[in-house]
C-alpha cells in the first residue's frame, strides 16, 4: 500500500478535530464540564485519546473552541438564510437572535462557556474564536458603523452580558426582555430577525449537531 499524500493526511486531521469539537459539544451539552472527561470526549469521537493532546492543550481550550464553533456556524447560518439579505440592520438582528437563541436553546452548554471565560486563561485565540469575530465584525460594519474596532467589542459585551443575564441561577432574566433592551439600544424594529415564538424550533434544543461540524466524507 503506497503512503497517503499530505494532502490526505491533512484531511484525516481536520476530520478528526471536527469530531472531537462535537464530541465535546454533546458532552458538556449533556453533562456539563465537570462531569465531561477527555477520556469520554475521545470515545464519543471515535478517536485515541492522545489526539485530544495534539490538537488542544487541555480540555478547558477543546470545550471554548468548540463552543465558539457552535457559536459561529449558528450565526453564519442565521446570516445567510433565506430570504438572504445584504440589510444592515437585518443582518444585525439576526445576530442578536443568533447568539441569545443559543442561551435560551442549550443553558447548560453556555452556562460552562460563560464560567470557562471567567477562568485565568480568558479566552481561547483560535480559528473557531477568530471566525465567530470576523462575523460580528462585518454585521458591524454592514450595520453602519463608522468604527467597527470600536463598535465590535461593544456589540461583544452587550452580547456576554445578555446571555450571562439569561443564564445566572436563580435570577435569570427572560430572553425577551433582554432582546427587547437590545434592539432598543441598536434601534431596531421588533419584526426584524426572529422574534420569540417563530423561531423554527419553537425554543427546543437541536439534538443533531453535526451540521455544525464539517465531517462530511471525502475521498481519501
């Protein structure tokens, strides 16, 4: 049997990252952080566990990437659904409802985030992290703004503000509400985006991930 080229093995690689990243998704989504191990993220995955070593250096940093790979395919699929729109503040709104969706729809999953971010470290500089910026950075900049490096990391805040206010045990404040104060800062008509009760999943949480994470077989 001939060696596979490099471009072969590159793409074993990202495949086996990708499942890991939804591996650790599912887990911490089922379980939470604590109770989710390396070991348990490896076999859900289908991988040996040393891989989980080569491609992150511990499970704080898999759990971010991995939850910010959620985080920006969720948008990049809000973004550009149909009817696809080039309008600012459309595009904005759908964002917001993006991001607070994931709040309302995976509470575990995001309460672990939020807490991850807190830790010493912050947070995690990777393709997933970078990607998930870049968007928010462009529906800035199609929103108007005459200064995105500024506007961006406001938009960042107001966002982990809101869905750490949906989420505080005890005290959660209703997803309505804080999109409402939201699109009041933005000026944004309450019709826009996906105002509570149309959304298509009418507030459940999505079992099947893998839409999210691109392993779709190639020949090798």
């Amino acid at each position: 049997m001939s060696p596979r080229s490099a471009s072969v093995n590159e793409e074993l690689r990202r495949r086996s990252r990708e499942r890991l990243l939804q591996a650790a998704v599912e887990l911490v989504g089922e379980r939470g952080f604590e109770a989710t191990t390396l070991g348990n993220i490896a076999d859900r995955a289908g991988s040996a566990r040393g891989l989980v070593s080569y491609y992150f250096p511990g499970k704080r940093q898999l759990v971010q990437s991995a939850v910010h790979r959620l985080m920006h395919r969720t948008l990049e699929e809000a973004l550009e659904r149909e009817p696809r729109t080039e309008d600012g503040r459309e595009r904005l709104a759908r964002a917001i409802d993006a991001i607070l969706g994931l709040a309302r729809d995976r509470p575990v999953l995001m309460r672990q985030h939020m807490a991850g971010l807190l830790q010493a470290e912050g947070f995690v500089q990777c393709p997933e992290q970078r990607r998930l910026s870049e968007l928010l950075s462009d529906t800035v900049g199609r929103c108007g703004s005459r200064d995105v490096a500024a506007d961006y990391p406001m938009l960042r805040a107001l966002l982990m503000g809101a869905v750490f206010a949906a989420l505080v045990p005890g005290v959660p404040m209703p997803v309505p509400v804080l999109r409402a104060e939201l699109f009041k800062r933005y000026r944004l008509d309450w019709e826009l985006g996906m105002p509570p009760g149309t959304e298509p999943s009418a507030g459940t949480c999505e079992t099947d991930l893998s839409r999210f994470f691109a392993t779709d077989d190639r020949p090798e």
